[in-house]
C-alpha cells in the first residue's frame, strides 16, 4: 500500500509546479484585470445637438480570458453617469421654452468580445507596450431617470412620463475602442 501511495504521489508530481521566481517567463497570463474610465453620452431628444460628453462619466473594470490570437473575453461592471437637459438647445427653439432635463447614475454588468488589432506575441512578457482593441458585448443595466423640479428630488419612473411605465433594469449594446498599456516589463 505504501509503494501504491507513493508510486501515485511521484506521479502526480510530475504534472505540478514549484514556485519559481522565473515561473512568470514560462507560464503565459491567460486572464488580466482591467478596468478603465471614458465618456458615456446619451442620444435622444433631450440631446437636440447630438453631442458628445466632453467630461469622464465612466469607471469600469472587469476580469477578460485570452480565447485566440487576436480575440478575447470579458466580463465586466460598469458606473456611468448619462443626462439631457433642454437648455442645451438653440434658443427660441420649443425645446428650450419646454426646459425638461434628467440625469441617471447608472450600475451595468456586461458580457462581451474584444478584437485587438495587433497579434498576441505568444508570450506574456513580450506584449505590445500599445495594444489597441475593439469591444463589443451584451448589458444589463440599471437606468433611474431623476430631476429637479420645485427643488425637490423626482424619480421619474414614479411620474410615467408619456403614460408609459419604464423597467429599472434594461438589456443594451455597450461597444468601443480602447488601448491596453504596458506599464512595466
């Protein structure tokens, strides 16, 4: 029995590793921990301009899986602020004399794929120093609609604006570009 006991641990020896200061050169990094800051803009009809956020109003972070040469993984929690607001139109417009705003801090987990323009090296230590990518992925957010009126706090998903009645949780389609940084060798 003792011969069998350790025949099996000798074996199984085999197929482990030791802490090796080194170890990092030989055992390629298929996971990394992201995360991330950008601008998050909302298009509609409090939006007459169709601007863009001239203001960081995203955090992010997520976990991603190496899958291919150039594809990958993600998984991921974001924090982004989105408003509209009716004195950004033109003047003597009716969406100026209708002066309706919002504003909504929104929480959103994400499912999705990255596309990196340049190919993986096959080893860890020898990434890019710029890696830039596309993303795209499925998300579902929670989306509370607010504004100020009379100097009071208004959640609008209480008011039924347009007599409708709006989820507080919502599926949506968060895509981008990005760029990874090699900080350090």
């Amino acid at each position: 029995m003792r011969f069998c006991s350790f025949f099996l641990l000798l074996i199984l020896c085999h197929f482990l590793f030791g802490q090796n200061f080194l170890s990092w050169r030989f055992n390629d990094r298929y996971f990394s921990v992201t995360a991330g800051s950008g601008f998050a803009t909302y298009f509609g009809e409090l939006n007459q301009r169709n601007s863009l956020s001239d203001q960081v109003s995203l955090l992010s972070a997520s976990l991603e899986t190496r899958l291919f040469n150039r594809i990958s993984s993600r998984i991921g929690i974001s924090y982004f602020v989105l408003d509209g607001d009716d004195a950004r139109a033109d003047a003597n417009t009716f969406e100026r004399q209708r002066n309706l705003n919002f504003s909504s801090k929104n929480v959103q987990l994400s499912l999705g794929g990255i596309y990196f323009l340049k190919p993986y090296q096959g080893d860890y230590f020898k990434r890019w120093r710029i890696d830039p990518y596309l993303h795209a992925s499925i998300g579902y957010m929670r989306f509370i609609p607010t504004t100020t009126f009379s100097g009071q706090e208004v959640f609008l998903r209480r008011v039924r604006t347009e007599n409708t009645s709006y989820d507080r949780w919502t599926f949506n389609v968060p895509f981008g570009a990005g760029v990874k940084l090699k900080l350090n060798k």
